[in-house]
C-alpha cells in the first residue's frame, strides 16, 4: 500500500506542478546533486485551517543554506476539527508520517546525511502555548529535530500559505 501512495500523484510544486513522492524525492535528490559542497536540511511542516472541512497542508522543503531551497506540499481534507489540540497533533503526525516515508527513501538512496527538520505550527506565545512541551516530546523522541515559532518557517510560512 505505501508502493501505492508513493506513486499517486498528489503533491504540488511551484517549480514543477504536480507530483507523486516518488517523483518529489528525484527532485530533491537532483536539487542536492546539483551543489553537493552545500549544506542542506530536509524540513517538513504541517498547518492547518479549519472551516466546513479541516484542510491539512504539509509542505517538504529542502533548504540550501545560504541559497534558497526548493519545496512541494500535499493538500488533505478532513471533517471538521474545532479541538485544536486534536489539529495541533494531526499536523505533527501527518509531519512524521512523511518524514519517516522520506528518511527511509533517503537511507535507501545514500542520503540519510541529510538532517531532517520538522517544523510546528507552535509557540511559547499564543493559543498554543499549553501544547509546546507534549508536541516537542512526540517529535524528539521519534528521532527528529523539532522547531517552534518564531522559527518554524516550513509550517507557519510555508504550509500555511496553501492552507486556503
């Protein structure tokens, strides 16, 4: 079955329109190629937006330090979700479930150098202050980076501009 995720073409790039992971992998992959001496990280953040529906936007952004990055996002539309803790922590998982599709394509590929990030759409300040702590812990001990706000760019910028 996740043969068949990877294959579905449902994610989307600004530079190269619609995609399937396995094709949104090649990308990074030749990104990576193309200046090898670089330093790179591998970032994936979620946000959301409730309405009639919740629409969930979990974006993979590969940032070349020092000059700019490449990124590609997938849409997914759940019922309505007013609990925000319940949204907070679909955004986390949904933001493991393809780091860990990513780390293990990267491992296979001889990639697995390449850090990978997972950016929340949480802060010391604001309504999700309560969550910081239990979020970080989920995403820590999973075995990845955990960033919050102010500098979790990848969910507050980046998913959060196709979350409408």
């Amino acid at each position: 079955m996740e043969n068949d995720s990877l294959k579905k073409r449902c994610f989307i790039s600004p530079t190269f329109g619609i995609l399937s992971l396995e094709e949104v992998f090649a990308k990074i992959i030749q990104f990576v190629k193309n200046e090898q001496e670089k330093s790179y990280s591998l970032i994936i953040g979620s946000d959301s937006f409730p309405g009639e529906e919740t629409v969930f936007v979990t974006a993979i952004i590969v940032h070349r330090k020092g000059s700019g990055g490449i990124y590609f996002y997938r849409k997914i539309r759940l019922e309505k979700m007013s609990n925000l803790k319940l949204r907070i922590f679909t955004e986390a998982s949904l933001s493991l479930e393809l780091a860990e599709m990513m780390k293990k394509k990267l491992m296979e590929n001889g990639f697995s150098r390449l850090p990978v990030e997972i950016h929340l759409d949480v802060g010391k300040n604001g309504a999700t202050r309560s969550l910081v702590k239990e979020v970080i812990k989920m995403i820590v001990g999973s075995g990845y980076i955990a960033v919050t706000k102010p500098d979790s760019f990848g969910a507050s910028k980046v998913a959060d501009r196709h979350t409408n």
